[in-house]
C-alpha cells in the first residue's frame, strides 16, 4: 500500500502539486488523468523517490520513505520516449536491472528469455535498440521493469510515442501483465479514453489537483464537480449557463431545456448544466429529449462519425453523430439533448444533487 | 508521364563547377603536374615520371617529419579527447553557468593560429615572459628555444589550449541532447556514475566523437604554423613537421618537383589515416 499524506511540490515560485493525498492499494491498477502540464509526471516523481515532497510524507505498506532514495525502493519506471541503453544488446537491456541488484547468471537469464517471450522480444535479444521498431523499443523498455519485480511500477504516458494498433496491442496485454505480480501499477495519460479501457482506479488531475479518485467508471459516471468532468471527457463536455426556474432551465428568460426528473429536487437559481458531446444527436434518441435550434459551425467527419461542432443558444458545443453528416456551415438546424444524461453544477463548480449518477 | 529533359538544368551548376575548379581541382592540377617534371628554370619542364616521388620516399629527411607528426597527432588525441570529455561532463547543463562556460569555451576557437604562436611565444620567453621567467625566478629549466623537450611542451599546451575547446564544445552538443528521462531511468535502476557514462553518455557521444576525433587528428597532422612561429622548426629538426619541411623544400629551396611530390603523398596520408579512422568507428558502431 502505497499512501500519500498531504504532499506538496514547491518548485521557485510554482506549486506544482497542490496538498494531496492518495492511498493505492497493492495488487491495484491506477490511471492517473489530466491534461498535459496538470502534475501527472510530478506526482509520479515524488511516488517513485526521484524527487523529495516540499511538504508531507509518503510510506509504503506503513513505513515511511519519504527521504529514501529511488534506488534504495522497489520501483520501475516507463517513460512516453523510448528509454533503454543504446550501446547494450536487448538482452543486456533486459537483464541490467537484475545484474545491479546482483542475480546469478542463471536466474538472469531465465528472467530476460521469460520477459522477452511475453513482450514477444525473443527474435530480437541479440540487437541493439537502435536497430529496432518504436513498439520494440518500448517492449524492451516495458520487459526491464517487469524483470525489476518491483512494488511500485510507474507507467507515465508509455504508448503515447506509438501507433494506434500498437497502442491498442499493448494497452489490452499492460493489466495482465502487471496484474499477476501484485504491485502497485500508476499509470498516466492524457486520454479519457484509455483511462476508461484500462478500467482499474482512475485519478482525475488538474494543475496539481486531484479533483476525484475512485474506480474509473464511477469517476466517468459521477463526476463530484466540474473539473472532473471536463478532464473525463473526450471530445470536450458541452457545457451551458442556465437559470432553474421550476421546471426549466431558462436563459435570460427563454427556455431552453426542461428539468429532467433526476434534477427536479434541486433548488431554483444559476447552474452550469453540462453533458457529454454524444449525448447530443441530430435525431430524438428519446421521448423526453429537448429539441434546440442551432446553427452548424463546422463538421468534422472521423471514419463513422461525425464531430458536428453547433452553435446554440450563446454556447459553442460538440455534437458526437455516427455516420456521415457533412453539413455546410451556417446551416440552421434542429438539434436534441438527452436531458436524461444532464449534470447540474453549482457557483463553486460542485456537483449538484442527483445529476452526478447520469453523467455516463 | 513523359521525362522532361531541361539541359539548362546544368547551367545552375556551372557557378559551383567553376568555383571548385578555381579552388581545388586547377591547384591540385599544377601539383600533380610539377610532381612528375624537373625544371631548370626559364619555364623549360622536362618529364621525370614517378623520380621525385621514390626520392622523397627514400629520405630520411620525411620519414623522420612523418614520425614527428604522427607522435604529435597521437599525444595531441591522447590529452585533448578525454579532457574535452572531462570538461563537457562537468559543464553546467543549465542555468547562468551556460552561456558563460559557452563564450569562454569559444574564446581560444576565435583566435587565429599565428596569434596563438605569438602570444606563446612570448609568453615562454625566458627574458620578458610571464611563464617563462616565473618558471626561470623558480629555479625551473625551461627554454624552448633550445631544448627540444621544452619545444614539443610548448607546441603540445598551445594546441591543448587553442583546440581542446572545440572537443568541449561538440561532446557537450552530444550531452545535452541526452533526454532527461535517460538519467532517470538510470538512477531508478541503481546505476553508478561510471555506469551512467559508460553506458548511456559514452554511446550517445559517439557521433559527435567521431567528428572530433577526425577533425583533430587532420588538424594537429596539418600543424605548420605554431613551430613556425615559435622555433620555426628548431631546435635542430626537432620540430620540423611535414608541412614545415614541405615550406622549406618549395619556397626556401625552389625545388618543385620534390615540393609537390611531398605534399601529394602528405595528402594521401591524411586521407588514408582519415579514411582508416572513420571505417574503423563506424563499422565498430554498426556492430554493437
């Protein structure tokens, strides 16, 4: 168990990581969420011993390591670039960590031809990384930390640098790899989208915040307040300043959407409502969506679908569309919105009543 | 489609073509033709085949400048290599340190090599020289003007001093384009300091290296104007390179033919050298 007790990283003038705290079990899978810049690299730092919390204490299954140094814990460490030794074989590679801790030679070179096997390197030990693909390279990266056996395995943005099947292969073999070893497994990255696929814990992190930490489809589901929500969502979340007034929402006056029955006990006043771009469509998915009039900005085709970027009602929103919808711009349509799926947020960005169990 | 052909094309090239042949191709020409002809003077040339060059070969006069400058270039390599890496290694890698370790890395690299001679020159003077007469006030023998030990001292600081720099300069290019994450990754593995350079800084520096090695070796195997001005040669032969040799046999002497034969086998040599150094590195890269 891994527990991190009021950290704080002041570097010059820039806090870097705000007070958090974190407890990660052993055995346990946890995605670290943010975007580029919100603390994911910094945290890991301070969890791997590489650099010392300004504040705060860090103990692993209850003692304290807060002043130990890295290579005095049982870590291993996978970077976005592909890092290994450039002068020494992939074999040597694999077998570096086991030759500092001072294995014998058998045990090593069972431990390199099992790793190599399972991260299908076996071909390549004899070559220099140089002499090998990008997804190689991060194999043999991936193989020395499974080697290392360590407690505390740091993956920061590892398939980033990869191309998407890649990404996919390796995503999907990732958890079983590490699941069978009981470590503690930190995973950062930049995508709602692999959080989710990776399942496990996830923490939702901005400019050195955790804004939320529990398991990763509750996070997705029930996000505790708007940051959260806006990290977890991927095109980005439709967001829109609205008035409760009864039954409706309402702007300046007008209506624009009516209350769904899981908001109805929430008090009147200004809220910030929100919901996830595929929960808007050019077609009523439901008998109690609310139809919008909207206008087109610009439609994106991807493959399948379709990012339909509208202009409604004074906000700029994405609309998530399967299909093939290449609709000029300035086209005026009509749009609907599941109000099911609403959030409602307050002033001070909190989650406001039961809105948070309809995120999804 | 059909292929254009545009021969217009080769009037773009002229200009260069022209540019080359002025300053490589015609020179090495008019070498190439003294070196196989003997003149007695008023422009009358006569055909002398390969007899100059079998007369260079077979004095004693070049085999002795050849080892002196080859001793040279080894002891040159030997000191300026790892000392460059030295100090590139213990240059800051960020901070207010840089850009004054930069500038005053830089400072030796601007100065040309006649001022360099001049300013060692005097310099070592035993009579009016800051090193030489503290060295003469602390009872320090030390004349470069006739004691050849001293000489080669002398000549072997200057170049240290004057080019050791450049070395500096291309090994921390090598160094600083090292991604961070590489330390990292190294101190999470428990790695040593040692482990640390020979294993991740030595063989990301191995390009870098190969330049330096090979520009200092054409560099120092090129020596000419440091013992010129220092001892112009002397003590004795002691400092007589090839360049310098070569100097006295064309202009000193007037003897042409022999002049030009020399200089094309220094060519040859250096490019020979330059050539085994450069295969030799690379094919032992491409192995690893």
């Amino acid at each position: 168990m891994l527990e991190l007790k009021d950290i704080t990283k002041v570097v010059g003038a820039d806090t870097h990581i705000h007070p958090t705290n974190l407890v990660l079990e052993r055995g346990s899978l946890n995605v670290l969420l943010g975007p580029t810049l919100s603390g994911k690299t910094s945290l890991m730092r301070l969890m791997a011993g590489l650099d010392k919390p300004t504040t705060g204490t860090i103990s692993f299954d209850g003692k304290d390591v807060t002043g130990v140094r890295v290579q005095d814990r049982s870590v291993a460490m996978v970077y976005q670039q592909f890092i290994n030794y450039p002068a020494m074989t992939v074999y040597e590679n694999i077998a570096s960590p086991m030759r500092i801790s001072g294995k014998d030679e058998a045990t090593i070179d069972r431990e390199v031809r099992k790793a190599a096997e399972l991260m299908k390197l076996t071909p390549y030990l004899e070559r220099t990384p140089l002499n090998l693909s990008g997804g190689q390279q991060q194999r043999t990266a991936l193989a020395r930390a499974i080697v290392k056996n360590a407690s505390l395995v740091l993956l920061d943005e590892p398939l980033a640098n990869l191309d998407y099947k890649l990404r996919e292969e390796l995503r999907e073999e990732l958890p079983k790899l590490f699941a069978a070893s009981g470590s503690i497994f930190v995973y950062a990255t930049t995508e709602p989208q692999e959080a989710l696929l990776l399942g496990g814990n996830t923490a939702t992190l901005n400019e050195g915040r955790i804004s939320q930490f529990g398991p990763t489809i509750g996070v997705y589901r029930k996000p505790t307040d708007i940051i959260t929500a806006k990290t977890f969502a991927d095109p980005p979340l439709n967001t829109i300043e609205l008035t409760k007034a009864g039954n409706v929402f309402e702007r300046q006056g007008i209506t624009v959407l009516p209350v769904p029955e899981h908001l109805a006990g929430i008090a009147d006043g200004p809220y910030t409502v929100a919901f996830h771009p595929h929960h808007l469509s050019l077609t009523r998915p439901h008998a109690t969506a609310a139809p919008l009039k909207a206008k087109i900005i610009i439609s994106e085709i991807a493959g399948s679908e379709s990012f339909i970027h509208v202009d409604c009602a004074g906000s700029r929103w994405v609309m998530l569309e399967h299909g093939i919808h290449d609709i000029e711009p300035d086209t005026a349509i009509e749009l609907f919105v599941d109000t099911r799926h609403l959030m409602a947020f307050g002033a001070d960005g909190r989650a406001i009543g039961g809105s948070a169990g309809r995120g999804a | 489609m059909e292929k254009t052909w545009n021969n217009k094309a080769w009037f773009m090239v002229l200009p260069v073509l022209v540019l080359v042949a002025f300053s490589a191709v015609i020179p090495l020409m008019t070498v190439v033709n003294y070196s196989v002809q003997d003149t007695f003077g008023n422009n009358e040339f006569f055909w002398n085949g390969v007899g100059w060059f079998s007369d260079v070969l077979d004095s004693d006069r070049f085999w002795e400048a050849l080892g002196r400058n080859l001793l040279f270039s080894g002891i040159i390599l030997a000191i300026e290599i790892p000392l460059g890496i030295l100090i590139a290694l213990n240059m800051p890698k960020k901070g207010f340190g840089v850009p004054v370790c930069l500038v005053l890395m830089s400072l030796p690299l601007l100065i040309p090599w006649n001022v360099v001679g001049t300013i060692w020159q005097v310099f070592g003077r035993v009579d009016i020289g800051l090193l030489g007469y503290t060295l003469a006030a602390l009872g320090i023998p030390y004349n470069y003007v006739n004691n050849v030990f001293d000489a080669w001292l002398t000549l072997i600081v200057m170049d240290v001093w004057h080019w050791t720099s450049l070395v500096v300069l291309l090994c921390y290019a090598g160094l600083v384009s090292i991604p961070d994450a590489y330390y990292q990754a190294a101190k999470i593995d428990g790695a040593s300091r040692w482990a640390v350079f020979r294993y991740i800084q030595l063989p990301k520096m191995k390009r870098v290296l190969l330049i330096a090695f090979l520009l200092r070796f054409m560099d120092s195997f090129m020596i000419y104007t440091e013992p010129f001005v220092i001892t112009g040669g002397g003590p004795g032969n002691s400092t007589t390179f090839l360049s310098i040799d070569l100097v006295k046999m064309a202009i000193g002497q007037f003897d042409l033919g022999p002049a030009a034969a020399m200089s094309l086998i220094y060519f040859l040599i250096i490019l020979l050298l330059s050539w085994i150094f450069y295969t030799v590195m690379t094919n032992s890269d491409a192995q690893n």
